[in-house]
C-alpha cells in the first residue's frame, strides 16, 4: 500500500467528500440487477413476477446510473479541483 503525502491526502479526501458506504450500495444494486437479468432471460416467470423483476431492475439500473454519474464527477473533481460544480474551468474565465 502507497504511504506516501499523496496518497494519503488522496485517500482522505476521497473518505471525506465522499460516501464510501456508496461503493457498496452499487455493488450489491448491480449484484441485484445481474440476478434478474439472469431470471428474466430464462423465461421460467409468471407474467406478473416478470413484471415485478423489470420494475425492480429498472429502479437498480438508475441507482446504479446515480451512483456511476456521482463517482464520474468525484474523479473530475479530484483531476482538475479549480473546476466549479457547474463544470467551468474558473482558470478560463
């Protein structure tokens, strides 16, 4: 494990601005998701339990999505911090 100044402020920050519970919460929503993917595609279902998987799964893919879109502009964040959250460069203006 890197030790060095930088890692370590990289590490804080990412705990500090960050939900690290987060990480978790998508994984176990994508798990999820690939279970009734793999249910739905056997066809094996009633209509009604299809129904309720496909509702289901929609409502993980945008948390997955939510989550996807947070950790993208988290590492913008950390790649260019002079950018504000409207996602100008302050340095150009």
């Amino acid at each position: 494990m890197d030790s060095s100044p930088a890692s370590k402020t990289i590490r804080s920050q990412t705990v500090e601005n960050g939900d690290p519970s987060a990480i978790t919460r998508y994984e176990q929503a994508l798990t999820e998701l690939e279970q009734i993917v793999a249910r739905l595609e056997t066809g094996e279902q009633n209509l009604e339990q299809s129904l309720k998987d496909y509702e289901r799964g929609v409502e993980l893919e945008r948390q997955c999505q939510r989550a996807l879109d947070e950790a993208e502009r988290r590492v913008a964040a950390i790649n260019d911090p002079e950018a504000d959250e409207s996602g100008r460069d302050e340095r150009s203006s």
